[in-house]
C-alpha cells in the first residue's frame, strides 16, 4: 500500500524509487498506460463523496452538486477522453526527409517517449481538478508522477491522499501532503517535468527551484481575464452569463471574469442587467447553500480589503444582491466596483472572489491599449456580433484562450490546449496537447545504405571546385 510522505528524504525516495522505475522500462505499452488511467478512475469513482464533502466543509459551505461537476466529472472526463485516445497519440509521425537522402531510402519520424516522473501541484480552487486532469496527460504519456494537493484544503488533501495510497501503486502515482515547505522540497527535487497551478508569486518560486535541475515546467497562474462588451452585444445575454461566471465558485476560478469593459452609454443598464441576473441565481447569500463560500478567512478579509478600499476613494460599488455582509460566514454577495482608479489594489490584484471590476468605455482601441499594456490574460472575452470587431479583438490581443460571447468555455475543450503566455503561465495540457506537453519528442533518423558523399566530393579531402560547385546552390 502507498504511503502519505512529506519530508525532504522521503519525498527524494519516492522520487528515486519512481525514477528507477522508469529507468527499468523507459517506455509503456497502451495497454498499461490505459491501465494506470483506469486505475485513478475506479479510485475517483470509489472515493466521489468523501471527496465531495470534504471540499465542503474546507470551504465552509460548496455545494456537493457544483463540486461533483467541476472536481469529479471534470477529472473523469478529462481521464477517460486521455484513456481512450493514448493509442493514437502514441503512434509515430512519418517526416520527409531532406534530398537526396529521401530518393536513396532514408526514413525519419518523430517517436513520442515519456519523460520519467512529474510532479503535480494543485492549487484549492479546484483541488482535485487541478491535480488529475493534467495526470491525465501524464498517464498518456507513459510517465510517473507525484501529486501535491494544496494544504489550504487540508480535509481534502488527506482524503485524497489516503484513495491515492489505497488505490494506487506509489512507484507509478504517489500523493504527499504539507504545507509550502513540502512544496519547496518537492520541486527542488530533478523531477523529469513539473506542473503547478497557482499564484504568479509562488510559480516563479517553482521555476526558480526547478531551473537549479534544468526541469521543465508547466505553470498555470491566472490572472486579471477582461471581458469586452460591445456595442453589437446582446446586453441582456451578456450580464446573464457574466453573472453565471461570477457566480460559479463565486468566482474563485483563474478564469473567472475580473474585469468588464462595457460602452460608457450602456452603464448603468449593465450595471443593473448584472445586478439582477446575479440576485435571480443568488436571491440571498448568508446561509444560502447554493452560495460557494470564499475558501478562508484570510481571502475573504483580501477581498472585502479590496471593496472597502474602493468605497474609500469615493468609487461607487452595487453589491447583489443588497443585503449587509456576513460576519459569522464567508459567503459573499457580488460586490460591482465601477470605474476604480489603476492604483487601487483591485485594478492591480486578481480578484479570484465575488467580487467584479467595470469599466466605461468610448472607443475600443483604448481598451486593447489598456489590456496590452498589463500582464497578458490567461483568459480573455467578447460579446458582440460585429465580425470586423471580433478580428480586430481576437487579433489585437495575447491571452492564454478566448472565449467569444460567453466565459469560461474554453479551458473545457478536451481537444484543444489549456494554457497561459507570459504572466498567466506557461506550458499547457488538455488533450493530445497535454500528451505532447508531458513527452519527449524524439527524431529517429534511419540512413540508406547508400551515401552519396564521397563519390560527389563532399568529403574530405576536398577537391578544388567544392567551394563553386556549392556556392552554386545557393539561390533565393
């Protein structure tokens, strides 16, 4: 039976025990591999509720429902989507190969081989999504891996933790539990790859422990995501399912919309469609259990710091619905801070909370200028039916994905990569992306038994026209 570790020397043991592993048999069949897969799905199968409520009663109120959609199904399918196309994925990619070597036999391909053992830190937000649907690639891919789930949710680390031990043989999947020193011990270890969801501050400590091993690493870190409203938007579409995106986890997704930029003329309809959309969904929060609580005190106390400092410097802010906030729990409702000033801490902190910016807009191009200049988004959002405008967004803009007159869908698309660029992170999963991400892509070469070299005086000892009859080759 696999054990729960968190020191420094047994974390390196389970490393080198994985790493010899690997070591014994580089590669995998798709049979074992399918295998391994498997074997997380029966576990989260077995293990859904005691999961679920655990998740609950970290966040001091998640709706089980809203837990087993996003952590369970989302895993699961992110697992069986990796299951059933690991033996195409697999499969290696003819190249041509250059003349005249293609005329004498030559053969090239691209062989797909794992890596060895990958690290996976989640983060709490989705603890267990963030965990299994990247393992899902690194299961394709023939890996081994080690999962640290995030101690803020400490019920469900060790729940999770103890089915990991239960289910699964350590030397191909192990779980450890602990706090950030766990985490510093983990990726100063020469893991074959790293992957961590989080904060910017802590991904750049990650990549700073791993390129002291030369690991690669994948970050996924969030962001302040925009959304663009414009002026050919449904209004009324568009503050419902921006409503619905805030109110999912309230709003403690790394895509969930931070900031909203809606045409200086259409405000304050905005301001109420949203307000109204929110409070249809959410008529009451204290006590309501369809209302995901902020996970801890301290990022409650983050985010009603940030609101508060608003109403400070005069900026007007709707809360939905109005009713007083909680001092006995960490629901919140949905606070709208319209127009806040660029050195206010929420123009320049993620908000990853129940709480949204809006800004009024003339022209668009002050809205690009204005997104350009900040960090680059891991995600990004339009409304609008105006095709030149949704070039002109689309192409005038860098975000880790895009989604178009709705929020949040892009990171589900199975077959298409999930990723951040630049401060939003780095690397990406999902799909036959995330099966490439956790590879190593290897160029094997097969020579013809024929080589033309010598008898065209390309070897030496060269004769005295090699350097024309080369120079005439060279062409535009």
């Amino acid at each position: 039976m696999n054990t729960v570790t968190s020191t420094a020397t047994d974390l390196r043991d389970l490393l080198d025990n994985q790493q010899r592993e690997f070591r014994s048999q580089r590669t995998s069949s798709a049979q074992q591999r399918r295998e391994r897969i498997e074997s997380v799905i029966e576990m989260l199968v077995a293990r859904r509720d005691e999961i679920v409520d655990a998740i609950d009663a970290d966040f001091g109120g998640r709706h089980p429902g809203y837990s087993i959609v996003n952590d369970i199904l989302g895993s699961l399918t992110a697992l069986k989507y990796a299951r059933d196309h690991v033996e195409t994925w697999m499969q290696p990619e003819q190249r041509a190969v250059f003349a005249p070597y293609d005329q004498l036999g030559a053969t090239a391909e691209v062989r797909y081989q794992p890596k060895g053992s990958v690290a996976i830190i989640g983060t709490w937000n989705a603890p267990v999504y963030t965990l299994l649907s990247p393992l899902a690639g690194v299961l394709a891919a023939g890996n081994r891996a080690v999962l640290k789930p995030s101690e803020v949710v400490p019920r469900t680390a060790e729940v999770l933790a103890a089915a990991v031990a239960e289910f699964l043989d350590p030397r191909d999947i192990a779980a450890v539990t602990g706090g950030p020193d766990v985490a510093q011990a983990l990726t100063s270890l020469p893991f074959d790859h790293i992957v961590f969801t989080g904060s910017a501050a802590a991904g750049r400590s990650v990549m700073a422990n791993a390129a002291r091993n030369l690991v690669p690493v994948t970050l996924e870190l969030g962001g302040k995501s925009p959304v663009i409203v414009g002026r050919s938007a449904d209004p009324g579409t568009a503050a419902f399912r921006i409503a619905v995106g805030k109110a999912t986890n309230s709003g403690q997704i790394c895509v969930s919309p931070d900031t909203v930029y809606v045409p200086a003329e259409h405000l304050e309809s905005f301001v109420t469609a949203l307000g109204e959309n929110y409070g249809e969904l959410l008529p009451t929060i204290a006590g309501n259990a369809d209302v995901t609580a902020v996970v801890a005190d301290r990022h409650a106390a983050r985010i009603d710091g940030y609101v508060r400092e608003a109403e400070q410097l005069g900026v007007r802010v709707e809360a939905a619905p109005a009713e007083p906030v909680s001092t006995t729990e960490r629901r919140r409702p949905l606070r709208l801070v319209v127009d806040p000033p660029e050195s206010a801490a929420i123009s320049q902190e993620e908000i990853f909370g129940p709480a949204v910016v809006i800004r009024t807009y003339d022209d668009l191009g002050s809205v690009l200028d204005r997104i350009n200049a900040g960090p680059k988004p891991l995600a990004l959002y339009y409304f609008g039916h105006d095709d030149e405008e949704q070039r002109t967004v689309v192409g005038g803009t860098t975000s880790g994905g895009v989604t178009i007159n709705d929020v949040m869908m892009h990171p589900g698309m199975l077959d298409a990569p999930f990723g951040g660029v630049g401060e939003s992170g780095m690397g990406h999963y999902n799909g036959r992306e995330g099966f490439l991400e956790f590879s190593h892509a290897r160029t094997v070469f097969v020579a013809p038994d024929q080589d033309p070299r010598r008898e065209w005086g390309m070897l030496p000892p060269y004769y005295e026209g090699y350097r024309d009859a080369m120079s005439a080759q060279v062409s535009r």
